[in-house]
C-alpha cells in the first residue's frame, strides 16, 4: 500500500472488532461476532461467488483515513484471488469466504481474527486459515484466523 502502510494495522483492527468475541450478553454490548451472524443470516454478506473486497466494501471495511488508503487496501483484498490458501482447491478469497460463511452458520461461530504474515518467507505466499487461540494472554477464546501474505512495497 506504499505510502499508505501506516494504516495497516488499523484495517485489520476494523475487521477484527467488527467479528470481535460476544461480549457479556448486555445489549448495550451486541456486536461483534453476534451481529455478524445475524447480518450474514438477514443479507447474506459473504457468498460464494462475491470476493471478500467486496463484502468489505459493503461494510464500510476500508477506513475512513482517505480514498487513496481505502482504495488501496480493497485492491489488496481483491488481489487475494491470485494467491493460493492452505485449504485445498481454493484460492485466497474463495478460502476466506468459504470459511467465513462455514463459520457463521455454525452452532458456535467463533470469533474471527484477520492478521498478516510474511509473504517473503518460503512457502507462506498464500492465505492461511487456521482455528486455535491468539496469540497474547489477554483473551482467552479459540478464532477462525485468518492470514493474510503481505510484505513491505520495496520488497
């Protein structure tokens, strides 16, 4: 994303409140994962054969900062369609959303946390999926992580 690199974390911090744990079930607290199965059953967000930028877009996913960086980070995420995934027979954004809509219609939906890894690495230039807790003492909970390759512009 170049210039716009600083806003990196911030991105994926608007995806991972947005599919963030229930909170303690107050409704001043609904959000997060909950909502998220309820927007899924209502509109279908995720569904095959719509890309992961363009779900989103529909939620507004890609910062408010300026158009540049928005525009920007939804051509990275349209781009994971050329990457491959550890989920055989998927590319990138079909693994994402696969997963993502698997997720959602389960009987427990876990929260999902989007993070980035090094795409440089030898074998890590795909999208990685992966069910397990996150890494930090600070929340306790099992994810459906997500992956994303990424490595600096002048790489």
């Amino acid at each position: 994303m170049g210039e716009d690199d600083v806003y990196i974390n911030n991105l994926f911090e608007l995806l991972n409140i947005r599919f963030a744990p229930a909170q303690s079930g107050a409704p001043e607290e609904y959000g997060g994962i909950e909502e998220m199965v309820a927007l899924q059953q209502e509109f279908a967000i995720f569904q095959k054969g719509r890309s992961f930028q363009k779900s989103a877009a529909i939620m507004n996913l890609g910062g408010f900062w300026n158009a540049r960086s928005k525009n920007r980070w939804y051509q990275m995420l349209a781009d994971l369609n050329s990457y491959e995934s550890n989920i055989e027979g998927m590319n990138g954004d079909e693994a994402i959303v696969s997963s993502l809509i698997e997720n959602l219609a389960s009987a427990k939906p876990l929260p999902v946390y989007f993070k980035a890894h090094d795409s440089r690495v030898e074998g890590q230039k795909r999208v990685l999926i992966e069910k397990g807790p996150v890494k930090g003492f600070f929340i306790e909970a099992d994810y459906l992580i997500i992956s994303l390759p990424m490595k600096p512009r002048t790489a």
